[in-house]
C-alpha cells in the first residue's frame, strides 16, 4: 500500500518474480536418412523406422525457432521440418510408441490429432522397474525433433537413454516428471499459443476527458486515465454484453459509456466504480496506483471467467480454465529462471506467469546522471546470487549459495514496469532516484531466444510528487499520438521536450510496436 493526497497510511509494496527454456542447439549437421514402412507415404515421417540416407542436412537453429513461433504455421510445413530432423544423428531421446504411431498418422492426414506427448506411460513402467523394449514401448529421437515436438505437442516428461542407465535414481525423473508435465504449465503455453497481437484487435478512441477527484481519489483517477487509453480495451468493454452482475466490469464500462458521449475536456466522476471499489477495495484508506491496478485487472479477468464459464457444463468449464481472458492477451508475461549446476553442468528451470515487473532502484547514483528504464532493466535482469541452499534435481548435489538468471519468456503486448520508490524496511522512505522513460524499448537483451516481437513505445506514466506517508498522483497518457497530462480533473498537453524532462514516474506502461 502507498499513499496520497495527505493520509497517514503506510506503504505497502506488491512485488513479482518469474519463467521456458530455449531449444538447445544441434551443433552437428551431418548427412542422414530414413526408412519409410510399406504403408506410408513416402513423403511423410515415420517414427518408428529410422536409418541413415545420403540427402545433405543443412538446418540452422534459427529456422528452427522461427518455425515454432510462427503464428500461422502448416501441417505440411511441420512434416517437412520434422522429416529433415529425424535425419540427424545421436538419438537420445524416448518417445511412447504408440503416441509415435499416433502422430507419425497425422502428419500424413491419415489420423487424429495425437495430444500431448504420452511419456507418463513410459515413466510409469521405468519406476515399477519394467524392461522398456525399443521399438515396442518407445522409438528415439534426437534432441532437435524432441525440442520440437515438446513445444508444439508438449507432454512429457522428457526421458533420455542416459535415463536407463540409471535405474536406482529414481528421484532423476520424478523431478524431470514436475518441470517437464507439469500441469499449470502446459496450460500456461496453451494460453500464450492463443494470445493475439495489439494489431489483431479492434480499437475504440474515447473522449479526452478530466475526472473529479471528490477525496484522496488521485491514485484511482491516474489508473483509470491509463486504462481508458487502451483502445484495445476500450473496445473490448464497450462491445462486450457487461451484465449488471458483473460488478467490476459494468461499472467500468459504465464509466467509459459516460466518456464517449462529453465532450472534450468534460469533467465526468466514477462513481459507479467508485461505488463498487469501496465495498471491496477501502479506497478512502488511499493506496498505492500499482496495488490498485493489479487489482482492478484481476476483478475484470475474474468477471470475465466468470461469465464465459457459467454458459457451459461442468466438463466444458474444467477445460475452459485452460483459456485466456482478454485480460491475459493485454497483460500476460512469462519469466523463466535459469539455474546451472556446477556439479553436472544442467540446467534446472522454473517459470513464472507476470503482470507487471517491479524494478529496483540503486541507493546512489555516483555518476550523477539520471538513469533510464533500459539501465533499470539491466539491473533487474543482472544474474544474481542466491543464498539459503539449493538442491541440483538432476544430481541432487546440495549448494549453499548459486547463481541465477532470469530471462522473459514469453512477451506481454502491455509490458507494465513499477520502480520501487517506496521502501518499508529498514526505514520507511520514498527513494527519489532521478529516472526517465525510454520513448522506445527494446527487451531483446533479457529474454530467451524464442521472443522475437521485442520492441515496444512508451505510452502512459503515472507520476508522483511528495513523501511516502502524504503526496499526489497525475497520469501521462498517449492519446491520438499526443502526450496528455491528466492532473484529476484538468488537463494539460505535453511536447516531447517536456516528456523527457519528467524523472520521478513511478510506474509505466509500454505497448508493443505494430512493425
């Protein structure tokens, strides 16, 4: 919580952490190929008959990648990509049998869609300690095709000949088993595979418009001015049927109705959601624009949910918790965290889902400069060491202190940057570090391979002024392709020069670049 508009409350600060690994690299190239069986097409890839050929591979990482992040990508491109992989060499990894059979059927459009890699059976039957024939119970692969097939089938857990080789680690797999089919997981890359880009959606520019602020409302007021600058968002409210039980929703879509009909520069309250807000929220208590926001999202995605859910059955609605809500598509990120062993040399991961990321400050600037958000970035994204011990999964060797790197994984199209300027421990103080925004970003640096739309543009701040027990709130906001402030209720228009001369922002949202 943090405060405004002269209260005595204290400060409470919401902080994040989180994160998918990137396909590791085939580095050997050489010339393979493969047998097809008596009943398949001899175009299409067989699983579970493979040899060596003279046709020259010459694959790179890169189409690889591009191939799975390809929004629009072909069963038959899959099956072309797929057959040049099989052709390489040193295969390593297990595939079920029958889920191969399966999959080998669909890609020559002679069966169903296989589902998720069904490993679980093979793993099963390594911890009863049951003899896995090849060729029976499973087929190998190598690394390249399982990197592909995982990602776009996902499953597992992923198993390995080594695997074999080690009947009395049991524990190896378990562990392999949690990071590899994990449940919450698999579904947060079904969402992700169905969030559209800011282009795909329809737009909806409302009014420029000042809202009274009746008492200590100027942290609601710089939310709601930044959320009323989303056109995607806008859209979406004011298209979408908001029933009256929906609290959360109707009254915001109540608020923006109310918008569209003044005229420039009108002065309208919120009353409806002001309405809604103190039954839930204490808003007279003032508290921190950061904490609000997250909270204002996670009512509308709740409503949302909600709403879709209740027109279907009881099964409908469990698989209908793997969907997405228009919330997700604004805001969803993904952090994955990177940990190597320096025992065994692999590399443990752990992902997290992100709705904004909360960027430290340091405690002196010694070059006495202001800094940017990229370097605020930097500092966020820095491998770090991390004490209290820590267990390897894969050889169970034990560290007291290890290194970490955390990398962004999956891109939100509203990337939502908090600076922590309020802090509560040791001493309660507002840090006042000079910070000015990047009008463009690029956060190419600080994800994983696979992100490939990295590039974003500033487009709404909020700023505050005063000390940490009292002070005020205003938003900067892109509207029309013009930079508003919006101080309550006026309103004023800034140039770029005065843009860049603000330096105590406190949060700040970028959309994603339309290139």
């Amino acid at each position: 919580m943090f405060i405004c508009c002269a209260s005595n409350k204290k400060p409470k600060v919401v902080q994040t952490q989180t994160q998918i690994p990137p396909l590791q690299a085939q580095t050997k190239q050489p010339k393979y190929q493969i047998r097809t069986s008596n009943d398949q097409d001899q175009h299409s890839t067989n699983l579970t008959n493979m040899e060596g050929t003279n046709d020259k591979i010459n694959l790179s990482l890169q189409e690889v990648e591009k191939f799975i992040l390809h929004d629009k990508k072909t069963l038959e491109q899959e099956r072309e990509l797929v057959t040049k992989l099989i052709e390489l060499p040193e295969k390593s990894h297990l595939i079920e049998f029958n889920w191969a059979i399966a999959y080998t059927n669909y890609i020559k459009n002679a069966g169903l869609h296989p589902g998720e890699i069904s490993n679980k059976i093979l793993y099963d039957k390594y911890k009863a300690k049951e003899e896995l024939v090849l060729d029976k119970d499973y087929v190998l692969v190598n690394d390249q095709v399982w990197n592909v097939l995982v990602n776009i089938y996902k499953g597992g857990p992923m198993m390995t000949i080594n695997d074999l080789d080690r009947k009395s680690e049991i524990n190896i797999l378990d562990q392999s088993l949690k990071v590899f089919a994990s449940p919450s997981m698999n579904d947060l890359d079904i969402k992700q595979a169905k969030i559209r880009h800011l282009k795909q959606m329809s737009i909806k520019e409302l009014q420029i418009v000042g809202l009274e602020n009746e008492i200590y409302f100027c942290y609601l007021n710089s939310v709601l001015q930044c959320l009323m600058g989303i056109p995607q968002l806008n859209s979406y409210f004011l298209i979408s049927s908001q029933s009256e039980c929906k609290l959360f929703s109707y009254a915001y879509s109540l608020l923006l109705r109310k918008a569209s009909k003044v005229h420039y520069k009108a002065r309208i309250v919120a009353k409806e959601l002001i309405k809604v807000l103190q039954k839930h929220f204490s808003i007279y208590e003032m508290h921190d624009s950061s904490e609000l926001l997250l909270f204002i999202l996670d009512k509308f995605k709740e409503e949302i949910f909600i709403n879709n859910a209740l027109q279907l059955n009881q099964l409908q609605q469990c698989q209908f918790k793997q969907s997405i809500t228009f919330i997700d598509e604004l805001f969803h990120g993904q952090l994955t965290s990177f940990i190597k062993c320096s025992d065994c040399n692999k590399i443990s991961q752990h992902q997290d889902p992100f709705y904004d990321l909360s960027l430290p400050l340091v405690g002196k600037n010694f070059m006495q400069r202001k800094l940017t958000i990229q370097e605020c970035l930097s500092n966020y994204f820095k491998e770090e060491m991390i004490d209290g011990g820590w267990t390897c999964s894969f050889c169970n060797q034990k560290f007291r202190t290890i290194k970490r790197r955390v990398k962004i994984s999956f891109a939100p199209n509203i990337l939502v940057l908090q600076l922590k300027r309020f802090q509560v421990y040791p001493l309660q103080k507002k840090i006042k570090e000079p910070v000015v925004a990047d009008m463009e970003l690029n956060i190419k640096n600080f994800c994983v391979s696979e992100v490939v739309d990295t590039k974003y543009e500033l487009h709404s701040m909020i700023v505050h002024s005063g000390t940490i027990d009292q002070g005020h709130y205003v938003a900067v906001v892109k509207r029309n392709q013009n930079f508003y402030l919006f101080n309550d209720d006026e309103i004023e228009r800034l140039s770029l020069n005065q843009i860049n001369r603000i330096d105590s922002a406190y949060l700040f949202m970028y959309h994603r670049k339309s290139d």
